[in-house]
C-alpha cells in the first residue's frame, strides 16, 4: 500500500470518527433525507442557503463508516458554494468514487477515491451527495435504489 492510500484511509477513518458537522439545523432553508436499503445507511442532510449561497451543512443519522465519513467531508466542502454549483460537485464526486479517477479539484474530498475498488461501498459513500442534490433540488427523500 502507498503512502497516499494511507494517507487517504486516514482521511476517511478520522473523519468517521470526529464527523464534522454531526448536528442538525433548527430551520434549514433545505432538507432531505437519504436511505441506502442495501448497507442500512440513513442520514439527514440539512442545507442552509442564503441567497443563493450555501452558508451552513450538516448532518445527522446513522450509517457505516465510509457514509458518515463522506457526509462528513461533504459538510465542509459545500460551504460557500452556489445551490448549482451543488450539482457540478456532485457529478464529478460520483464519477471519482465510481471509476477512481482524481482529475477534478476537490480538496479532502479525493479521499473517498479509494472506494471505487469496494463496488458494495460505492453506493454508501455517494449517498450523502444525492441527499445534498435532492435537498437543493427540494426533494424531501432519496434512495439509492430509486431510478434517476
Ligand atoms: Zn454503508
């Protein structure tokens, strides 16, 4: 194992540990709730936008270690980020957890690149990003076994 797998794995196991922004939003401008069937993951992901502007993510719920460390990673880059660019963040997170290609810039977040090699763990660490996309886009549930 490389270094900069290591380095990756203790990204995701600190923040599953500590999540960031393990809490709930008294009267989120967003809200949406995302349920993974296959692995029992079920988070609570709430946006505050002001204007168009993110100002405030976070989450709450419970789920295996790679979900809450996602949701947790997700909560820190989100802020200060448009309602749209939500979804240009979101296409370019599945595509690096499905195929483990790094060629966007996306901070901490490169962390998770490591998952496209546990295809059972694709769907938990994605499930927080369509929670996000569907509470901006004013859907109130997602399930990764719904069609999209
Ligand atoms: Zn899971």
């Amino acid at each position: 194992m490389s270094d900069l797998s290591d380095l990756y794995q203790e990204v995701i196991l600190d923040h599953n540990k500590r999540p960031r922004n393990f809490r709930a939003i008294a009267s989120p401008s967003h809200h949406a709730e995302g349920y993974n069937p296959l692995c029992g993951d079920r988070l609570n992901l709430y946006v505050q936008v002001d204007g168009n502007v993110i100002t405030d993510v976070a989450f709450q719920g419970s789920g295996c270690a790679i979900s809450k460390a996602s949701a947790s990673l997700l909560t820190e880059a989100l802020v200060g980020k448009t309602r749209w660019e939500v979804q240009t963040i979101f296409k370019a997170v599945r595509d690096m957890i499905t195929t483990g290609r790094m060629d966007s810039d996306l901070g901490k977040i490169v962390a998770l690149a490591g998952v496209h090699k546990f295809p059972e763990r694709i769907k938990c660490a994605v499930l927080p990003w369509h929670a996000v996309l569907a509470a901006v886009g004013g859907a109130g549930t997602v399930s990764t076994e719904a069609k999209d």
